[in-house]
C-alpha cells in the first residue's frame, strides 16, 4: 500500500510539472493573433520576411511595385530606377536591405534586372550580359544568390558579392535553377542530377528529386518555405493569397 501511494504521488507531482511547462505555451497561443494588411488597396503579394518581421513584398493595381512594411505598419512604396514594367522584390535580410528583379529596357526588347535596395532607400542594379536575372537571397552581408535564364536552352545560378563581383555557376549537367541561399553564401535549388546544395567554395551536394524552396544556416533544404522571425512573428512566402499574416 505505501507503495502504490508513494507512486500515486509521484503521478500527481509529475503532471504538476507538465501543467506548469505547458501552460506558458498554451497561453502565448491563447494571446496570438493574426494581422492583415493590403498595400494601396491592391492585390498585395508579400514574398519574404525578417527576422525583425520587416515584410516586403509586391502590390499592383497595374505594373507590379515593390514594399517594405516595419512591425509597426508602417509601408513604403517603391519602384526600381529604369523600371518600365514592374519591381519584384523577393527577399529581405536583417539590415533591412532588399534584393529582387524589375523589367528594364534593353537593346531592342525587354529584359529583367536584378536590383538591391539599402534601408535608406538607396539602390544599385546590375544586370548579367544581356541575361534574366532573377535574384533569390540576400545575405545578411548583402550578398545576393539568384538564377538568370539566357535564350531557350541556359538556365544558371549565381553569387553577387557585396562588391558587386558576380560570379556564375552550373550543375554538371548544364541545367540549374535556384530557389534559395542562406548567410554562409550557400545556393540551393534544382537541376537534372536532382536537389542541390552549392556552398561558397562551388561544392555541389545531390539530394532528392524535389525542388527545395529555402536553406537554413546548418545547409538543410526545405522543401516547405516558412520563414520565421526571432522576435517571435511568422508569414509564409508564396503566391497562395493577396494577404500576409503576423503573429504575436
């Protein structure tokens, strides 16, 4: 009998101690909500997100333009310099910097540019000979990953570093598309050997058959692309919905 008593006790001093470590947690999703917002009362498509959850993203009621909204709601609007047919904006790190591509006017036809943007609003645009570019990442020290398609047949990836020195690469077979980098200037995407992972040095690393959408520090891809802030907020990249959501 002291026995099974001894143990009862011990039951009940062990679901104490569970009820006090789930209740922080069960009240921090009881106190979540979620805040909606739309840029210029237009279709508004945020694409990435900081860990400050600073968003940007793009809104258009005709040429796609690029945003940036702080955590506190403030937005501004912006357009690339020679922009004559929208701004993408597709990532954001956590200086606030923001790269993405726009359409310029090249020699005789439309071509799509890469841009980067400073939180003070200052940019810089560059452009891969007579290429598509379209930047993916930028690093926390404003290095940029992306891709940039040339005629039918050459789809590569690349690494734009803070001094503005490009530097092109390919999976063996040719055939490469980037979807994502993290801070260590790591690329990864797909090819036609499957997922890859390229890191700084131009190692490549196979995996899989499917394309991942993003890169964590530790180079593990993801196939599922959420992105989520250190001060506790979430929004999901894509092109799923005209809104993004903020949780506290």
């Amino acid at each position: 009998m002291s026995i099974r008593r001894n143990k009862h006790c011990l039951n009940v001093v062990a679901l104490a101690i569970i009820a006090c470590a789930v209740s922080p947690v069960t009240k921090a999703a009881a106190d979540a909500r979620f805040v909606t917002f739309t840029v210029g009362g237009s279709a508004t498509e945020p694409t990435d997100i900081n860990a400050k959850s600073v968003v940007t993203g793009m809104f258009s009621s005709f040429a796609p333009t690029g945003f940036v909204r702080k955590l506190n709601g403030k937005i501004k609007t912006f357009s690339a310099p020679g922009d004559v047919g929208g701004t993408f904006p597709s990532s954001i790190n956590k200086k606030r910097a923001i790269t993405g591509w726009y359409v310029a006017q090249g020699k005789g036809r439309k071509l799509k540019k890469g841009f980067l943007r400073d939180s003070d609003g200052t940019f810089a645009t560059f452009g891969i000979d007579g290429a598509n570019v379209y930047p993916r990442f930028i690093a926390a020290d404003g290095t940029i990953i992306g891709m940039y398609t040339k005629g039918a047949r050459t789809e590569a990836g690349f690494v734009r570093s803070t001094d503005g020195t490009i530097t092109t690469f390919s999976c063996p077979d040719g055939y490469t598309t980037v979807s994502s980098g993290n801070d260590s200037g790591a690329a990864t995407g797909v090819c036609s050997d499957g997922a890859f992972i390229r890191t700084l040095d131009g190692t490549f690393t196979f995996f899989g058959t499917v394309a991942p959408s993003s890169i964590n520090q530790a180079g593990r891809g993801d196939r599922n692309h959420w992105e989520f802030g250190n001060a506790g907020f979430c929004a999901y990249t894509g092109w799923h919905d005209h809104r993004i959501c903020a949780r506290r």
